[in-house]
C-alpha cells in the first residue's frame, strides 16, 4: 500500500544517528534527514486525505445502492400484489360473468 511510497519507518527515526562535526552534529545531515521526515509527511497525508475521500465515495455509493435496494424491494411487492389482484380481479370478472349467464340466460 503505502510502503511503497514513504520512505522512513518509525524504527528509522528512532534508530538514526547522526555524526558528531567539530560543533556537534553535522548541520547538512540533519537537514536531509528532516527533509526526508517531512517528505514522508506530507506522503502519508497525501495518501491518508486520498483514503478519507474514497471512503467518502463508498459509503455516499453504499447509501445509493441501499435505497435502490429498497426501491427494488418497493417495486417488488408492489408487482406481487398486484399480480395477486389480477388474479382476483379475474376470478371476480369470471363469478360475475357466470352469474349473468344464469340470470339472463345463455345467450
């Protein structure tokens, strides 16, 4: 994931030693070293800003596709009842039908 992309490791900045100079520590290594430190820094925020906003797109994803779950759902048991009163419908139109028949006659 990631590994790839930062350079140090918390175990690399806790173990770094610098080299002692006449006047302490050599000014330009520690200069790189931070400069490496604030690189992976600003990696790791690059990269956690780009998590932040994928999670961002999945769960707004996750909301859509839940309510055209339930939509589905809707429709689904709209479709069922109404292929129920179809059926009832029919069978209504049908008793109907033969009661004309016996009280007006075949025609």
């Amino acid at each position: 994931m990631f590994q790839d992309r930062v350079m140090l490791t918390p175990k690399d900045i806790l173990e770094k030693e610098f080299k002692f100079d006449a006047r302490g520590y050599r000014p330009q290594e520690v200069d790189k070293f931070l400069d490496d430190v604030i690189n992976d820094y600003e990696e790791l925020f690059s990269i956690i800003r780009d998590y932040e906003k994928e999670k961002k797109e999945l769960i707004d994803e996750n909301i859509r596709l839940k309510q055209e779950v339930r939509n589905a759902r809707t429709k689904l048991d709209v479709l069922r009842e109404a292929s129920n009163d179809n059926v009832s419908n029919a069978d209504l139109l049908r008793r109907i039908s033969n009661l004309e028949k016996i009280i007006y006659g075949e025609k």
